[in-house]
C-alpha cells in the first residue's frame, strides 16, 4: 500500500508539474524513473542531461532522476510514462521485444557487434522504433547503447555444448530464446539484483556488458569473461507527448538540444566504458577469454536461426529495418 500511495503521489504531483511549466513564473519539476544505479555510465549521462535543461531553460524546468528503480521498478517504467505517471523516463529498449520485434533489433546475436555497426543499425531503427512508440503516445529522446555483450561464467566455455544445464540470466525476450536454444534455463534477473541471483545459485551465467560486470563487483562470484561481443543494445529515454507538448516552444528546443548532447556524449562514454571496465575486470582476478573458433562457430550459428525467427516476427517494420541497415 505505501508503494501505491507512493506511486499515487509522484502522478499527481507530475502532472501538477506538467501543467504549471506552461504558467509563467513558475518552476517545473520532472520526475525521471531510470533503471541504474547512479555510477553507471547511462546515469551519469543522464544526470548531466537534467543538468543542461536546467541550466539552458534558466531552472525553468528541472528533470529530478529517480536512479536503480527506486521510483517504478524496471519493467514499469515505459508504461508509467506512457500513463501520464511520470512524463520521462529511461528504459532498456529491447526490454519491448514481447510488444514488436523490431524493439529487440539492437539485441539479435551477431547482428551488429560493434560501435560502427550499431550506429549503422540505430539509423534504421530509429524511424521504425519512433512510429512505434507515437503509437503509445511517447517520443524517443535519445538512444545510447551499452559496450558490446560478453559472457561470464564460473567456468572456460569452449564451445555451445558448455553452456547447457546453466542457469542463465536473461534480462529480455530475445536472451530468454538465446538461453533456451544453447540449452541453457533461463531466468529473469535485473542488475541491482544480479550479485545476490549468483550468490543464492538462481543464476550461473550471464551475457552482459563488461560496465554491468564492473559495476557489479563481478569477480565476486564468476571466473571468466569470454569476449564474444555477442551484441550491442541499447537503452532509450522517451518523454510522454502530452507532456511535451505543454511545453512552450523555447523549452521544447531546449530538452531536445539537451537529448541531441546527451546521444552525442552517451555514445562516446559507452566507448571509453568498453575498455576501461573491461580492464577493471581482469585487474579484479577475472580471466578475460578471447572466444576459440568452434565456440564462435556454435554461437553465430544460433544467432542466424534466431534471426530468421526475428524476420517473421518483425514483419513489415523488420523487413524495412533490415532493408535500410544492409544499405
């Protein structure tokens, strides 16, 4: 009952925010759900995003983050803001796999798996993932991808066959149909809670950023982080259109010059995050693996059956993805 009333509470005074920034002389405050803690790389980005629309509306509007889902839990927080509970917040974008395919693009295994790539792949989707969420009555803000996914285990993994009988963490649709054609079991896990998943054995491995790993202290309870640079996805943040659209035209430019920055900015320290994380692990005792031949073999060989499952489930949206991508 406290979270409802909790909950309750941020959607009534979200709106009274909404509606006051239209009022000249006074002063509106967003409330931001994000899904990470504050020493993320995305957090901070976001942090910073907040920072210059304040500063470029002259603390006209001011955008309060509420970090590691303490606000809406993860998974609520793409429906918060389209309910007019919240008017912006942050979420995984392939988390929406279950509602299009064509959210989950950026996660496909070997699809796009580096920075280059990504970007190529992102310049496709953009339009598609926009027409989807208007649909919703959001607006994307901006999009920023994490470094490119490795696999960490508590063991060496030399081929498929290594992965199977493992409980493995899956945070999406698309990781929960990776897990289950290795052979491995599945199981949903979000970050703040993915130290204690491995210490109470409900996961055993996990495909995740080298940031993730880090930042969760993941030399605690695995051995091995093999380099598979499996894929490249994204988190996007979205604003609530009705939301938006109370904004008076010089604010509207402001929050949007913000996000163009903040893309510009996430994109970079995603990059610098790769390395430097990655070397945070191997300087805490982990054993960072370049993936073997017959491994690799057996992983993209999962990865281009699941996109032909993609393809089907995309339809219209994908084929125009794929289209724009390959060009």
């Amino acid at each position: 009952m406290r979270s409802i009333g909790r909950k309750l509470f941020f959607t009534l005074t979200g709106a009274i925010g909404i509606c006051s920034i239209a009022t000249q002389g006074f002063t509106a405050t967003w409330d931001m759900p994000t899904p990470y803690p504050d020493k993320t790389f995305h957090t901070q980005n976001i942090i910073k995003f907040a920072a210059d629309v304040e500063q470029a509306t002259n603390g006209n509007l001011k955008i309060k983050i509420h970090s590691a889902g303490s606000l809406f839990k993860h998974p609520e927080i793409k429906n918060a803001v389209r309910g007019g509970q919240v008017p912006a917040g942050e979420f995984f974008l392939s988390l929406l796999s279950n509602e299009h395919a064509a959210f989950g693009a950026d996660s496909q295994p070997f699809l796009a798996t580096n920075y280059e790539e990504a970007k190529k792949l992102w310049a496709a989707q953009k339009d598609v993932i926009t027409g989807l969420l208007d649909k919703q009555k959001l607006m994307p803000l901006f999009s920023v991808p994490w470094p490119p996914q490795g696999l960490y285990t508590k063991k060496p993994i030399n081929s498929v066959d290594d992965l199977k009988g493992i409980k493995f963490r899956a945070y999406n649709a698309t990781l929960e149909k990776f897990a289950n054609l290795v052979g491995a079991a599945p199981t949903q896990v979000e970050v703040p809670d993915i130290p204690q998943a491995f210490a109470t054995g409900r996961v055993e491995a996990m495909i995740t950023s080298p940031s993730t790993g880090a930042n969760s202290k993941a030399w605690d309870f695995i051995t091995h982080y093999t380099d598979i640079q499996a894929w490249v996805p994204k988190n996007i943040v979205v604003v609530n259109k009705s939301a938006f659209r109370k904004l008076d035209k010089a604010t509207q430019e402001a929050v949007l010059a913000a996000a163009a920055d903040a893309e510009k900015r996430g994109w970079e320290m995603s990059m610098q995050e790769t390395a430097a994380k990655t070397a945070i692990l191997k300087e805490n005792g982990v054993t960072i693996v370049t993936p073997n031949a017959k491994l690799m073999e057996g992983l993209k060989a999962v990865g281009d059956e699941m996109l032909q499952d993609w393809k089907k489930d995309a339809g219209a949206e994908g084929e125009a993805l794929l289209k724009a991508y390959n060009n």
